[in-house]
C-alpha cells in the first residue's frame, strides 16, 4: 500500500502519495515535505500581513529589496513567463484583484478603483537585479500576488526534497490542479492523472496525462466568482485590460517544472493560443485541440487513477 499525508495550505489541499517498501521512513520524509509546503504558504501569503511577500510588497516601493536564492528563482521565472506571454502573465495583478473583489469573500467590483488598479499594474515596473539579488519598484501601488504560480513553487520544493532524501516513487498534487512526480508507481509505466472537464459541450474523450518525472497544471475561469454588471465572472483576470479571463473553459500544461506549468497554465487561459514564445519543453493542451491530442483530462477535478487518497 502507498504511504499517503496530505495538508491544507494555500487555500486548498495538497496530497502526496509515496510509494516503497519503507513505510515508516516513507512518512518521516513526507511530513518534511508537508512542512516545506506550509512553509511556502507562510512565506507567500498575501493576505497574512507578517508574510516575507507583504514585506516585499511594503519595503520594495521604497528601497531595494535583498532575496534569498529560492524567491528571486521564483520572481525571475514569473519576469520570464510576463516576457514569453506578452504579459497575460502578471504577478502584479493584485491592485485589480483586489479592485475587482475577488481578494475578499462576496467581492464586489468598483469601477473607479479598476480604473485606478490599471495604472498600477505591469511587470515593467518591478526591477530584479541579478546581480545583488534584490527587488525594487519603480511605480508607486505596485503590489505582487503569487497566487498563480506559488503553488507549483511549493510542489517543486516538495519534490527537489523528496530526491535528496532518495525517494524514487511519489506523486504529489496541489488542489486537484497542479501535480508532479517522481519516477512511476510499481509495475506501471507512468502516474496516471485524468481531467474531467464539465464545461464543454463537445462530446470529447477524457484526458489522461501520463506523468513520469515532470509536472502538470489546469487553469480555469470557475472557482472564486463575483458579479460584475449583472453578470458572474471568475478569478482570473487579464492583467493587460482588467477584465476576467474568458476565452476557454481551461487550459493544461505540461512540463519539467510546476512552477512554469502553474504560471503557463494561467497565461494560456488569458490568451486563448500557445505563443511562439513558450518553452519547447512546456506541452500546451487546450480544448479545441482534444480530438487531435495523442492523449486520453472531461471538470477540473484531477483524480490519480490507481492511486487510493
């Protein structure tokens, strides 16, 4: 039987399943990783105001910043995924979600802030010095939100963890969105993770990823909602105009990092299209590509087949 923990952080729950046949130090090296999860969550809660990313979010308007190794990784690789998307990637996108209520449980918009919100978001405007590893604005009201990209942060922490304690079998997920393995399960060729996607008409097989040593993450519109001039819109917006994300019901990529799925994953949804951009080694899957995908995810729920959690 698998050894399975799990823990809730970052507004959802992360399981991981270890198999072996060391049960006992199996456990011991999973909760190190549950606890480089809660970790992560304390370090990039926005809403918790004694967290490292308010204090950056504070101190950076005003003076240079100095990083650690692991978040200046971290906001280099959202600066290259701002590049790569034209910016339907945004990690200042905070003032909007904020203005748009979606940082609040029963948000609602306001206009007037919006306007002002636009003026106050842009990846140009954060500057990351490579050398000195610090983080300064240049724009006052700069505010960073890592909501789209922390979670696969936190699962490629996990998962470096795991292979320096020599765990050679694991798969481990982050709300039923973002997932990651190490090596394959006992006699299977690979971890296997479906999608379901209800929001499509279209009379289309499930997908199935077959997931061996990389990662896998799914956006979509639903989840949090607010009504906006009569109308419910989800939480993803586009950074570039404000409004909500609306092109397709979701968007899947995979790839060698959970991160650059997780943050990928967002931008595909914004701009509807892989761009020229994008890494060779990332895989864009997106609806209308289903009945011409050599693979077999129909909800945004990922479920691990074979695997009891």
């Amino acid at each position: 039987m698998p050894t399975t923990l799990a823990v809730n952080a970052m507004g959802t729950r992360f399981e991981l399943v270890l198999a072996g046949d060391e049960p006992h130090r199996l456990r011991a090296v999973g909760e190190l990783a549950l606890r480089e999860i809660t970790e992560c969550h304390s370090r990039f809660n926005l809403f918790d105001p004694g967290s490292w990313l308010n204090t950056i979010n504070r101190r950076a308007g005003d003076e240079s910043v100095p990083l650690d190794d692991l978040t200046f990784q971290l906001l280099d690789t959202c600066r290259q995924v701002h590049r790569g998307s034209g910016g339907a990637f945004d990690i200042t996108v905070a003032p909007l979600m904020h203005a748009t209520g979606l940082h609040r449980p029963g948000g609602s918009c306001n206009a007037d802030a919006i306007d002002i919100a636009r003026s106050r978001v842009g990846m140009q405007h954060v500057r990351l010095d490579h050398d000195a590893k610090t983080i300064r604005f240049t724009l006052p009201g700069i505010t960073l939100d890592l909501g789209a990209v922390a979670k696969g942060f936190a699962i490629d922490m996990v998962i470096e963890l795991l292979k320096e304690h020599g765990i050679a079998c694991a798969l481990l997920h982050g709300g039923t969105s973002t997932a990651a393995a190490i090596g394959t399960p006992p006699n299977q060729d690979a971890w296997r993770i479906r999608l379901h996607n209800h929001h499509t008409t279209a009379k289309q097989p499930d997908i199935t990823f077959a997931l061996k040593d990389n990662a896998v993450s799914v956006s979509a519109p639903t989840g949090r909602m607010i009504e906006s001039q009569g109308e419910m819109i989800g939480h993803v917006l586009d950074p570039r105009t404000g409004e909500a994300a609306a092109t397709q019901p979701f968007a899947a990529v995979v790839g060698p990092s959970a991160s650059l799925a997780d943050a990928w994953s967002t931008a595909l949804l914004v701009l509807g299209h892989r761009p020229d951009a994008m890494p060779d080694d990332m895989r864009a899957i997106l609806p209308e590509q289903h009945d011409r995908e050599p693979i077999t995810t129909n909800t945004l729920t990922t479920t691990m087949e074979g695997v009891a959690l």
